[in-house]
C-alpha cells in the first residue's frame, strides 16, 4: 500500500513539475526565443541543465521551508500526494491559457490550505513569507523605475543588440583542422550581445530552478519518501519535459504578448528578477520569479516614460506632461534628453510599451492559481482527513 502511495506521489511530482517546466521556461527564455536567437528546442535544453543546478544548491534552502516550516508537523505520505495534486491543478490552469503562474505562491497555498484543516499552519512562517511576496513586486517595480528612468536610455545607445539573417557561428573546414569561425552576416558585436543573450537567460533558468524545484518535490522530501537529491533529480526531469512540451505556448506568451519592449529592456528586466529571486531563495523565502519580472518590465517602462518629468512631480501625479509608455521602444539613435526635459519626437512616436489586457490576465492568474490550490487543499482536508 505505501509503495502504491509512493508511486502515486512520484506521478503526481512529475505532473507538478511538468506544469513548472511549461511555466517557467516561457520566463527564462521567451525574450531569446522571441528575438531568434535561439530555437525552443535548444532553451527548453538549457533550461533543464541550469534549473538542476539551481535546484541542487540554492533550492536546497526553500526546500527546507516547504518541508518543514508551513506545517508543525511532518507532512505524511498521503497529505503530500494530495498536495502535490493540488499544486500542479493551480498551475495547469494558468498554462491552458498561456500565461506563466507564481508556482511558489500555489505551493505555498496548498501546503497552507493543508495546515489550516488540519489545525497546524504555522502563521508566523506563512505571514513572513507572505510579507516578502508583497515587498518583491514593489522592489521591482523600483528598481526598474530607477534604471528606466536614469540609465536606460543612454544604455539604448551605446548598447545594441541585433540579430542578423543566418548562422551566428559557422564551421571552416577548409584547412587541416576545422575551425569556428563568426557567421556570414555576423558582427563581433552581434556575437558579444548574443552571448550576452545566452548567459542571462542561464542565470534567469538556474534562478527559476532554486525557486521551483522545491515546489514539485517538498512534500515528499517532507514525508521522507524520497531523499533529497533523488527528489531534485526527479524534478528537474520533469521540468525539461515540461520546457520541451508545453513551454511553446508559453515562450510565444511571453516573447510577444506581454511586451513589444526590445530585447535590451528584456535582459534588464530578466537580470533584475533573477538577482532578486535567487536572493530570496538563498535565504529560504519560496518566491515568484514571474511576478518580479512582470512588475520590473511595468516600472522600467514607466520610470522611462517620466524622463520629462520631475521625479517629486511624477510621484503626485501632477504634471500636464503627456507620459509615453512607448519610450523603450525609441531607437538607439534617439537623443537623450536630460531629465525635466520633453522628449524628441523619435521618442513621442514609438509604439506601445505593453499590451494592458495581458498584464490584467497575468494578473488575475496569480490570484486565480494560489486561491484555488489553496481552497482545494482546505477542503479536501476538512472532508477527508489524511494521517
């Protein structure tokens, strides 16, 4: 009967992290995929590397509050099958439609929803973690308000990354020894920015690994039907056939739904929430990293939209100066005015930065997710006691 349940939990691992893996590729690597500079199959390859590797090190910490520090007591076999349902259902939804969901903040939900039937939620770790996924979107809000604001734009022009028809590297073969050499229509600094590209979106996976491996695999390391190294394993198997799967339609998401920002905004904002998640993780907060990317592309866009602004002006809301989401869309030519200044037309004619109606269903995701995986949890516990 136990190695039945155990079965049970392990299918219902891999199905979380499936899910995970449709979710959190999308993040990692939409904005690469978007601007061609490499294939879906090659980032959902990257992905499942990176995300074991921040799996087995930093993820180790949230692992530690998932198991151990919602519930005062050890979740037993079964609870943690049924959770691990509970989870992969939130997410599930939010793939069907497209949209990346805060995975860490359903786990949490499910886990929670087990402690409050069950009388042993631990209120002062739920409230501080609680408390940090209120401060992350504010914290990243700022922080691309401040880069949008002071040092984007001259940023847009000295930094250009292009992507050019064609092979990036090709291969010589035309002396005794084959050789890399750069692409027919490939510059050095197309090269450069290329693996610019590469490396943040490796940072960004092995970030999505420390926060989300955890969450397919903590109520079973709870439990102690699997070791931890063994459950890291399984997860991250589990989230690279999510990235090779479902993680298509999420990438096409991310890469033109949310955003017409250019690809340079797109590395500030990924470098930004991956630092931000992988600090948070390190120090055992099960946190969202797509709510910190979605809220840093929202603050980058309006701190450079209120360039022409001043800053004690913007934040009363009174001026008569038009704001320009499209800013960051200028082109690199653009002159760069002084702050308080009004913008050149290069500037007052880009396009949109956002889409509104994509950041509204995001949105409403991240309530729709955790709300449901923890309602289910509550319930289920209540109506069915699980020892």
């Amino acid at each position: 009967m136990v190695r039945a349940i155990l079965v049970a939990g392990v299918v219902a691992s891999v199905f979380v992290g499936f899910n995970i893996g449709g979710s959190s590729t999308g993040i990692a690597w939409g904005p690469a995929v978007g601007a061609r500079i490499l294939r879906k199959v090659t980032a959902a390859a990257l992905m499942t590397l990176f995300v074991f590797l921040g799996g087995w090190t930093v993820g180790r910490n949230v692992m530690d509050t998932l198991s151990g520090g919602i519930v005062t007591t050890e979740i037993s076999l079964g609870a943690g099958v049924a959770v691990l349902f509970f989870i992969g259902f939130g997410i599930l939804i939010a793939n069907v439609f497209g949209v990346p969901v805060p995975t860490s903040m359903t786990t949490v939900g499910a886990i929670a929803g087990l402690g409050l039937a069950t009388g042993t939620a631990n209120f002062r770790t739920i409230g501080w973690i609680v408390s940090w996924w209120i401060v992350t979107p504010v914290v990243g809000f700022w922080i691309g308000v401040t880069v949008g604001r002071y040092v984007y734009p001259e940023l847009n022009r000295r930094v250009r990354i292009e992507v050019s028809e064609g092979p990036t590297l090709a291969l010589d073969r035309g002396g005794a020894v084959p050789r890399v050499r750069l692409g027919p229509n490939t510059t050095r600094g197309e090269l450069a920015g290329t693996v610019v590209v590469l490396v943040v979106g490796c940072y960004m996976a092995f970030s999505a690994g420390a926060s989300n491996v955890p969450n397919a695999v903590a109520p079973l390391v709870s439990s102690r039907a699997l070791e931890p190294d063994l459950a890291i394993a399984i997860a991250t198997v589990a989230i690279g056939l999510g990235g090779f799967t479902i993680a298509r339609r999420t990438m096409e998401s991310v890469g033109s739904e949310l955003s017409d920002i250019p690809l340079l905004a797109a590395l500030v904002v990924m470098i930004t929430a991956s630092t931000v998640t992988t600090a948070l993780s390190y120090i055992g907060i099960p946190i969202s990293l797509v709510m910190a990317s979605v809220m840093t592309i929202v603050g980058l866009g309006w701190g450079r939209a209120t360039r022409p602004i001043a800053a004690r002006d913007a934040l009363r809301g009174d001026f008569d100066t038009e704001i320009e989401p499209g800013a960051l869309t200028a082109e690199p030519e653009a002159p760069v005015t002084e702050i308080g200044e009004a913008e050149p037309d290069e500037v007052l004619d880009a396009g949109d930065l956002f889409n509104p109606r994509a950041i509204v269903k995001y949105v409403s995701m991240w309530i729709i997710g955790p709300t449901m995986s923890t309602l289910l949890a509550y319930v289920f516990f209540t109506l069915v006691p699980v020892a």
